[in-house]
C-alpha cells in the first residue's frame, strides 16, 4: 500500500488532467446520439409488452426522464476528460436512489439503495448525477435557477467536506461509518422539515414483509396468492414458476452458511411478475412469497434480471462477468450494511438475476414539492453519504487531495448540472415529441 503522502500527491497531480474548475463545461458532443435511440437500443431485449410503461413513466417529467436515462448520462459523462481516480460507482446516484432500510441489526440506516448500474469508474460521475438530479428537481418544484444551483453546490460541498473528513481516519472507521436515521432528526433546522422526516422514518418502520402480504395478496381457496394486478402485477405462469422454484436454490447457495439456515426454514408460496421503478422497466422481476413459522411469519423476496452497466462500455472492464454477482457486490461494497438475503444466480436462457428482501423498512424521501429549504438540506444529506459510499471503495486521501480545501470542484461541478438540467429538459422534449410523432408508444398512467 502507497504512502498517505504518495496518495495525496496522486490526488493532487489528477489536477493537472482535469482541473477542478473544468469540471463546469457541459457542451453536447457533435457526434451525441439521439436520447431515444440511445433508451430504444436499451429496451431491444427487454419485454416489449412493458415498454410503453416505461416511456409513460419517463414521460411524465424531466426529473422522471432523468431517472429513467442513466444510460444518456453515462455517455455524455464518457465524452468529457475525468480525473482517472476510480471508486465503485453507484452509477446512477440520482436523489430518488437514497433512502432508509434496516440494517441486520434493525437499525434504520440512511445511504444508497440501487446498485443496477455499479461499476468501478471516476468518483465525479456518481457526482455530477446526483447534482444533476439536484438541479432537475429544484427547477421541476418551480425553484429559481439561482436555487437550484445553490442545492446543488450543497450537495458537492457536503460531499468535500465529508471526503476530507474521512480521509484524516483509519481503514476501519471508515468501514464502520453509517448514518443512523434516528440522526438524521437533530440536523433539521425547520419543524416542518422535522415532522417530515419523522413520518418518512415512521413509514419506513412499517414497510415490511408483514405489511405486504395485506398489500400484495389475497386469500383464494383458504390459501394465500399474490394478488392479480396486471400490467403490473401478475401471477407467474406455470414455465416461470418452474424457473423460479430451480433458481431459488441456485441463489441460495450464493448467500452464507448461516444465511442458508435461515432460508430453509422457510416455505416457497406463491409467485408473481412486478413491474418496478423507471429506467428498470421492462426487465425481467418477479417478487416470491415465502412462509416461515406459519402464514403470519411471511418473507418477500424479490428476482429482479441484472444486466450490464450502462457504464460498461465507456469504461475497462471490471471484476465480474456475472452481472447478479456485480451488483451484489457493488452493494455489499457500498452500502454500510447490507440485505442478509442479497445473493445472486443465473436463471433460463442464461439470464443474470439477483435477490433481495422485497421490504424491509424501506422509505425514499418524496422531493416533489420540497421548498428549497428542505431540498437543500436532502442534498447535502445525500452528498455526504455518497462521500462514505466512495471512501470504503477508493482513495479517499487522493480524492480528498484532488477536491482540496477551496470549493472550486463544487462550483464547478453545481454550474455543469445546472446546464445539464437544461439538457435533460431538452432531451425530456425530444421524448414527448418521439411519443406524438408515434415514434415510441407510452402508456400513460401506469
């Protein structure tokens, strides 16, 4: 292992590179490609018939585009210089992508919770997206551009200060750095902003498997089924069924010894097809309920199809060829604590999956409408916690060297996203149009 002194010095000379105030420019590359060719390509193996939710979702607003076109955004971060200093990346650090979950210890932990896209790349394109995010969402609420700017500089100051903060301690500190919802309370200001907050933790209390079954089944027969909902919900058929059964042990010899213990215990119920998130739709994800005890003691579970980052092909490649393995070890890596039931497999036709708890504890914030006050203040919550997520799987003494003791880089990088929340109104304009012109099909409402 280098020198703290070598490390900072690798920090300081990325500067030479790309200078951090050069991190401002945002100018579409000549040769950029069409949005939605570049979501068109995406969707060529995925389910056709889900396609129009998709483009409906991602229609409904630019900051619903953004979500839904971390594959643009990859590509338009690939076309600028970067500072060759790598992290695991989330790769799509959008502000909808934090939020709270239960820890194995069942404490509500706040961090990153979407690892579809992790991959190792430079630390400032999980930045510049959840800054871009930022700024589409404080100017989709109706906020001036002059506020969207300064909750975007927020968040990057937030995460220097975090960086720097985190490179004066040790490995292990480091490794055990969480952020305990319960301390999230005393750092809001406005009662307001605290009663919200209160109800997002109350509500995430609530969203586990017990609280589904009431939500997501129905007794038929005397026996308990996943409820009929489609297009978004359906029952797996009999061929899906058959998979699921074969690939739940495939998966479950990718978890822990004790791990493994525990999920024997329980008893494979029923399964259904779920429709889930934005940029997601059109993958393959089911959702399966298992019993423990008896019917009061369930477990959901949900499959859900990885595939290859959207970062994959503008960047060497990285650690994994199985895309479930990737992903499960992006958010292990990540994420201060993770899903004891996170595992991975290869399911028919050779497609990649991975498993997680469906809810536990779960809750995002819901920033539609948060006054710039609040926004802000999410923002700098969110920056700071990507901070840690890069500090466990990169150099942060040379990241911390690069960002330095100035705000420079979170000038720089808060007037990019303003300009790119520009673009993502463009290219958000170019999709409606491709929907008229009847170019994509939309299903509105879904």
């Amino acid at each position: 292992m280098s020198t703290p002194a070598t490390r900072t010095e690798r920090g300081r000379a990325a500067r030479k590179r790309v200078p951090r105030s050069g991190h401002a420019a945002w100018i579409p590359a000549i040769d950029r490609q069409d949005p939605v060719a570049v979501l068109e390509r995406q969707g060529r193996d995925r389910l056709p018939e889900l396609l129009p939710i998709r483009y409906g979702r991602m229609s409904a607003s630019p900051f619903a585009f953004l979500r839904g076109s971390a594959a643009v955004m990859a590509a338009d971060l690939a076309s600028q210089p970067h500072t060759g200093l790598t992290v695991q990346l989330c790769g799509d650090a959008h502000l909808l992508n934090f939020g709270l979950y239960a820890s194995p210890e069942r404490t509500l932990l706040f961090d990153l919770n979407d690892f579809d896209e992790t991959f190792p790349g430079p630390f400032e394109w999980d930045v510049k997206r959840l800054a871009a995010s930022v700024t589409v969402a404080a100017r989709e609420n109706g906020h001036s551009d002059a506020k969207a700017h300064r909750a975007a500089l927020e968040a990057t100051t937030a995460y220097r200060t975090a960086m720097r903060r985190l490179a004066r301690m040790g490995e292990l500190e480091v490794w055990y750095e969480s952020v305990d919802a319960e301390s999230l309370l005393p750092l809001v200001r406005s009662a307001r902003h605290r009663r919200r907050v209160e109800s997002s933790l109350t509500r995430a209390r609530r969203r586990t498997s017990l609280q589904a079954v009431g939500k997501l089944t129905e007794l038929v027969d005397g026996r308990r089924r996943i409820i009929h909902d489609p297009p978004l919900l359906e029952p797996a058929g009999a061929p899906d069924m058959a998979s699921l059964r074969k690939i739940f042990s495939d998966y479950r010899s990718t978890l822990s010894e004790e791990r493994r213990l525990l999920l024997d215990r329980y008893r494979f119920v029923d399964a259904a097809r779920k429709v889930v998130g934005v940029g997601s739709v059109g993958t393959r994800c089911f959702i399966v309920l298992l019993a423990g005890r008896d019917d009061d003691d369930p477990l959901f579970l949900q499959i859900k199809e990885a595939r290859k980052s959207v970062l994959e092909e503008h960047l060497p490649h990285g650690p994994y060829v199985h895309p479930g393995r990737r992903v499960v070890a992006g958010q292990r890596l990540l994420q201060a604590a993770s899903d004891i039931f996170l595992g991975w497999m290869s399911g028919p036709q050779g497609r990649a999956f991975y498993w997680r708890q469906l809810r536990d504890m779960k809750g995002s914030a819901d920033v539609a409408g948060m006054p710039p006050a609040d926004l802000t203040a999410y923002a700098r919550l969110c920056g700071t916690t990507l901070a840690r997520a890069h500090a466990r799987s990169g150099d942060r003494l040379a990241i911390a060297a690069y960002l330095g003791t100035t705000d420079t880089f979170a000038h720089a990088v808060a007037d990019f996203a303003l300009t790119y929340a520009h673009q993502t109104a463009k290219d958000h304009a170019t999709l409606s149009a491709a929907i008229a012109a009847g170019v994509v099909r939309a299903a509105p409402g879904e």
